[in-house]
C-alpha cells in the first residue's frame, strides 16, 4: 500500500483509544501533546483525537529508540 493509499484510510483516534493503545490516561496523553511528543490534536466537531497514522509513527519511533520494531498487531 503507497503512501497516497494509506493517507485515504488514515482516521482519527478518539482520546479513550489513544490512552489504551500507548497504555497511558488521557491526562498523560494531553500532556504528550502539550510537551510536543505528539503532534496537536485534530478536532472533529466536539471530538478531539489523533490521526492514527501519527500513532503508529510515535509508536515505530519509540520502538526503534528501544531496538525493536513493532509488529501490526502492536499497534
């Protein structure tokens, strides 16, 4: 899948679902944001979140700090 393809399914996650998918409240989260580890929030309506795209980049950054490479499924 090209780049192109994968901006076309990208979503937003929802603040709830970003804290359970880096194991973290969703106050860590806003602070994540605030302090620059995460980009700033997309805001949908009343509902703010994270393209999910940017959390799997978060994630593979953390991963390979670390030394290793997340599988899919981690994500």
């Amino acid at each position: 899948m090209n780049t192109d393809e994968r901006k076309k399914l990208d979503r937003i996650m929802r603040l709830p679902e970003i804290a359970l998918v880096l194991g973290k409240c969703r106050r860590s989260v806003r602070r994540m944001v605030d302090h620059g580890e995460l980009p700033p929030f997309v805001r949908s309506g009343r509902n703010v979140g994270l393209m999910e795209s940017d959390i799997e980049a978060y994630l593979k950054r953390i991963c390979e700090e670390r030394g290793s490479v997340p599988q899919r499924s981690e994500i």
